[in-house]
C-alpha cells in the first residue's frame, strides 16, 4: 500500500507539473482559463476581477480572485488570487505559488509577506506597492491549497484531517 500512495503522489505531481509548464507555456491568464474550463463567460470574469482591495495604492496592472472547483462531489473549492504583471501581461511567464506545509496560506503569506505586489503598513491600516514584487516580471498566481487553508474549502469536514501531500496533489 506504501509504495502504492507513492505511484499515486508522483503521478499527480508529474501531472501538475505538467499542467503548470502547459500553462505557462501559453501564458493564458487564469481567468480565461477558468472560463474555458468551467463553461463561464464575461459576467464570471467581471465577478473575479478585483477593482481595488482596501486601502490599496494606484496600480496599472490587473487582479482576480476567486474559487476553482476541484471536486464537486465533495464540495471542494481551492481559492485563487491572481495578479497580472505590470508590463505586458500576455507575453509574461506565469508563476504558481503555492506555500509550503502543506496548510501555509499562499495569499497570507506568499503574497503578503513574500514576492506578492502590496505589503501591508505597520499600522495595518493600507497597503503600499512592494518594490521587489515578482509581477513586475511574471504573472502572479497565489494558490490557497489544500482545501481548509486561507479561504479555500470543502463541504466534508474529513477533508480537514487529510491534509498531506497525497489530499494536495490528488482531488479524491
């Protein structure tokens, strides 16, 4: 059975490996394909487009969130955040982050601590622009996995105690 989770966890792994190369390749933003995916049209992309978050500067480049189903049976949605990079979007590379643990918020932390484009004041009362921000190179995307981390979710509650690599990388 050990060596049977094992062929599973690589397998996933190769196979969202290869979805993130595809999707960098095309360098399609998310939310389009998201919309290809699940049948959305414009009005799905307007709900996801994000016009300014609390206490944000001025910014010239775009934002998405929202929820990806990965396992409608169960109820299970992982929650997304993406941001376009500042300079051509459509011919920059996509970078999928996903923290680490798994069970660390990608939004929490890798965006807000880390290569995401805001940092939060020491008042915490606004954001200000972060120099270092990796979408000034790259399209951004800010993962929340597995479901129960940040705000992605699952309608099984057994779903919260199953939180290894194998829940992450697979959507049984």
């Amino acid at each position: 059975m050990v060596m049977a989770k094992g062929k599973i966890f690589v397998v996933s792994m190769v196979i969202l490996t290869l979805v993130v190369v595809h999707v960098c390749a095309i360098a399609t933003p998310l939310h389009e394909l998201k919309k290809q995916a699940q049948g959305g049209g414009e009005e799905e992309e307007e709900a996801d487009r994000i016009l300014a978050l609390p206490g944000q500067p001025k910014v010239s480049f775009q934002q998405f969130s929202g929820y990806v189903t990965v396992n409608e049976a169960a109820g299970r949605a992982l929650f997304y955040w993406l941001t376009e990079s500042f300079q051509n979007p459509l011919s920059q590379p996509l970078v999928v982050w996903l923290n680490g643990g798994p069970g660390c918020s990608s939004v929490a932390y890798g965006a807000s601590e880390e290569i995401g484009p805001f940092r939060i004041n020491k008042a915490g009362s606004g954001l200000y622009l972060n120099k270092f921000s990796w979408n000034t190179v790259a399209n951004l995307l800010f993962l929340e996995t597995p479901a129960g981390v940040g705000f992605s979710y699952s309608n099984r509650s057994s779903d919260l105690l199953d939180t290894g690599d194998l829940r992450t990388g697979t959507t049984p």
